[in-house]
C-alpha cells in the first residue's frame, strides 16, 4: 500500500471518527440525564461534556500518532490552517493567560470556574473540538438530518412532559412540568431557546431551501412544528429576537420564490397549530392541589386560528400552483432589504414619540429616551450597567475564565440582595459582555474575530442580494449552517454561555468553517 492509499484511509478514519462525535453532540449529548432530574442536571452535563469531548480528543490525536509513527503518514498534511482556527486559538491563548495571571488563581478553582463552570477546561475543550472538527469531518449531506432528529427527539419529550407526563423522572420533589420553567432534558428555559435557535434554524431552513425527498421535508417540518409548539410555550425573548433575525435574513429569498413562500406558509400553518392546541387544552397548574388540570375550551379565537390555518393552508397551494421565481433582478432583494430597515426606523420613531404603557413596548420607549431602568429586559439592564463598571477596572485582559461571579458578587451583593431574595450572578446575561468581563477587550476581539470570520460570508452575499446565487448555484449548506451560528450568535445578546447548550454552538461553528472551506458539496 502506498503513501496516497494510506492517506485515504487515515483520513476516512479521521472522518468517521469525527462524524461519530457532531453525532453523539448534537443527538445524544441533549438527551443526557441522571436519577437526580433536574437538580444535577449542569453537573451530570459538564461531566458528560468532558468524557465525551476527552474521548475524541484522545482518539485524534492517537490516530494522528499511530500513522505518523507507525505508518509514516502526516495526516495534517495539506490540511488548511484558516483564519478563523487562528482567531480560536488565539481566543484560547488569551484565556489561558487571564487565568494564569489572575489575581483569583490561587483562591478559586478558575480551571473548572466559579459560576457555571465555564472555566479554562471548557474553552479548552470548545476551542480544541471546534478545531479537529473544522480540520478532520467530511462533511456529507446526512448530516444535516442529525438536527432535525435532535429537535424532533427532544420536542416530543417535552410534550409528553407537557401533558404531565415524566419521562426520564425530570421533575421531583414536588416540581411539575407547569409550575417551574424547566422542560425537556435540558432544563431551563433560556438554554432550551438557545438550543432552539441551532436546530429549529437547521430545520427550517432545510426545509425551505434544501430538502431533496419528500421524508427530508416531512422530517424538518415535523421537528419545527413540534419544536415552535414547545418554544412558544416556554416564551423566551431573547429566542424570539434570533428568529425575527433569521426571518429578517431570509425574508427576501422567500417572498420573491413562490415555492419557499408556499413552503413558509405551511410552516407557520403547523405554527398555528401549535397554538391552537395550547388554547383549546389550556392546562392549568393548580398550586392550592398541585394537580394539572385541563380545562378545556373552545371560543372565537380558536375559530379565528381554524380559519387562519385554512387559508395559509389554502394560499400554500396557490402559491406552490402558480410556483413563481423573481429573484433574478437583485434590485428587488435589495428593495426589500430596505422596506425592513425603514419599518424598523419607522417603529423606533413611533416608540420615540408615544409611550404605550405595555411591557416591553414601555420600556423601550424609557430607553430610547435615556432611561435605563435596572429591572428592564428581565433585570438584564441591572446586570449590564454594573458589569461595564467591572470591564473598567481590568480593561485590557480582564481577570480570567468564569470569574465574573466572583467579581460582581463581592462588589454588589448589597444592590442584589435589595432586589429581593439575594441570589448569585454569575454572567452578565450577555455573552459578549461576559467575555469582556472575563477575559477583557483583547478576548473580546478575538471572539468576535471567530464569529464574524465564520458568517462574514454569509452576511456579505446576503446584505448585498448576491445569496441567492450561491443557495443554487454554489454551497448551499455553508449558508444552512452559517444561519444557524449567526441565530444562535445573535441570541448570545441576551443569554449565557453553560455547557448544557454550548458545544453543540461550537460544533455547528466547526461545521460551518469546514464546510466553508469546500467547494460546491
């Protein structure tokens, strides 16, 4: 056997090694739970994540080993070193420093983290997966399918749990599935959106611009219905605002294709649905008994959503009839790109001018004018005016991985504990804030630097209407996972990182840089 042969097959083992992982990650790892339900489940998950991601490091790096000693092959051979896996070493590198350096080193456990245990083994593990999967996976079309799997798996366990059943003995100890904001096998609700915008993104857009038969298309649709069904339940606004953005992205590329356009319709058919079951069941959690009760109705908005659905049902399949394609002049793309950001103007202007006293409405009429209120965006506004007094006083490297509990509690348990019962804040509720406290401006940048590098492209054909041109004629799955990271990225606005959701981000980024770097799958 020659040195090319030999090549091939190393390589094919490197593939299918990592195909294994992004499998077991975006499938498996979701599904992980204990005997201890809920109360464990961040342990039991940094656990897992750590065997998990130490087992396939361990297998690369002995694969690599064993044909460089043994069969005297360099398997990194004419492999590409791009800039985004710079930018994630680089990323590393500066957290390694911050750690090392940090005043809180030698009083805190910083290698696992004071807060959610996002500590430098963490970003070591996120940093070296992401690159061997960017590095080592050929990618291939059936991987696509694993989110939609994951998706369909997990909504399905969240609906039996909705209906007040238990599977995997999740909720004890007096907790039910309506009366605490966990769900699933993921817990809280806020990971459960962020998980959410990776996989429902997948999903969706799948099936809009890619599913190639008819059980590929059953397959992503069934998984966003379910999934918007569960998502619509737990309510998360920070999920919501990444949709909005996908949908923003993406909305030009549907209303000027007849047959996306059908297919959108469908889909928010199915999301109706969704609705129209919640309504009509109307499950109650009755404390005073701690009993689920269905109360059953039947008015006239749900008249109202049978009708809604029939139309949108109806008009899919003029829509598919008539099957319609405009999107030859980029005029019109760019047209409606415009029509976005003046309705977007035009709202803000109108928040400016009047004050409608409901809820979000009002207090983005408060910020508008300059008045940041600690208890808007849920208490967010209160964390992050306090954490950009923190980025002051370590601005450049910050203080180390996972530290900004420590920091933020010893300087404002006293304005936390006079909001209520005192509890520990241990993110700022932003990602990129978290960051800038943690590690300062210089791991700021270069995460930011990963970021944009791995959706540069993605956002520069679509902002300047040239996407649809590489959705038919180029990679079209670099842009299906390049959606689902720039969802999820615009999501880190307003949530955390934690291990429970995290790596399956880094494994959807990973993907997306290896599949950037190929040509026409």
């Amino acid at each position: 056997m020659n040195k090319e042969e030999t090549m091939k097959i190393g390589n094919k083992i490197l593939h299918i090694t990592t195909e294994i992982f992004i499998a077991v990650m975006i499938i498996v790892f979701p599904l992980l739970v204990d005997s201890t339900g809920f109360f464990r489940i961040l342990e039991l998950k940094w656990y897992s994540h750590l065997t998990i991601v130490s087992t396939y490091i361990f297998s690369i790096l002995s694969i690599l080993i064993y044909f460089f000693l043994v069969k005297k092959v360099n398997l990194l051979k004419g492999k590409k070193f791009t800039k985004t896996k710079f930018f994630m070493i680089a990323f590393l590198g500066i957290n390694a420093i911050s750690t090392f350096i940090s005043p809180y080193f030698k009083t805190h456990d910083l290698l696992i983290g004071s807060g959610r245990g996002e500590g430098l083994i963490n970003i070591l593990l996120y940093t070296v997966s992401f690159l061997f999967v960017s590095t080592f996976l050929k990618f291939e079309k059936r991987q696509i399918n694993y989110f939609a799997i994951s998706a369909l798996v997990f909504s399905t366990i969240c609906v039996t749990q909705y209906f007040g059943f238990n599977p995997f003995n999740m909720y004890q100890d007096g907790i039910g599935t309506h009366n605490v904001s966990f769900m699933g096998t993921i817990g809280n609700v806020d990971f459960i959106s962020a998980y959410y915008t990776i996989v429902l993104t997948v999903s969706l857009v799948t099936y809009l611009f890619i599913s190639e038969s008819k059980w590929q298309g059953f397959l992503n649709l069934t998984a966003v219905t379910m999934g918007i069904f569960i998502f619509q339940i737990i309510d998360v606004q920070s999920g919501l605002v990444a949709f909005m953005a996908v949908v923003a992205l993406l909305a030009p590329y549907i209303l000027l294709s007849g047959e996306r356009f059908s297919k959108t319709l469908v889909a928010l058919a199915g999301v109706v649905v969704g609705f129209f079951v919640d309504l009509v069941i109307n499950l109650k959690y009755v404390y005073a008994t701690k009993e689920l009760v269905f109360d059953f109705q039947f008015n006239e908005l749900a008249i109202g959503m049978i009708i809604c659905i029939a139309l949108l049902l109806i008009l899919a399949w003029i829509l598919k009839k008539k099957d319609y394609y405009l999107l030859h002049q980029r005029r019109r793309i760019i047209i409606i790109y415009g029509l976005m950001i003046l309705a977007v103007i035009g709202a803000l202007v109108v928040l400016y001018m009047k004050d409608f006293n409901i809820g979000i409405l009002h207090e983005m009429y408060d910020i508008l004018h300059g008045n940041f209120k600690d208890e808007y965006g849920t208490y967010r506004v209160f964390l992050w005016k306090r954490a950009i007094k923190l980025v002051e006083e370590a601005p450049v490297i910050g203080t180390g991985s996972d530290t900004f509990a420590i920091r933020f509690m010893s300087k404002y348990t006293q304005d936390v504990a006079a909001l209520g019962k005192l509890t520990i804040n241990d993110t700022a509720a932003n990602v990129y804030l978290t960051i800038l406290v943690n590690t300062g401006v210089v791991g700021l940048i270069a995460y930011v630097c990963i970021v944009s590098s791995v959706l540069l492209k993605m956002l520069k054909t679509a902002l300047v209407g040239k996407l649809e041109d590489k959705i038919v004629h180029g990679n079209t799955y670099y842009y299906l996972m390049a959606i689902a990271t720039f969802a999820y990225a615009v999501q880190d606005f307003f949530n955390l990182w934690v291990v429970i959701v995290t790596p399956i981000y880094f494994v959807t980024m990973a993907m997306t840089e290896n599949i950037k770097n190929k040509e026409n799958i």
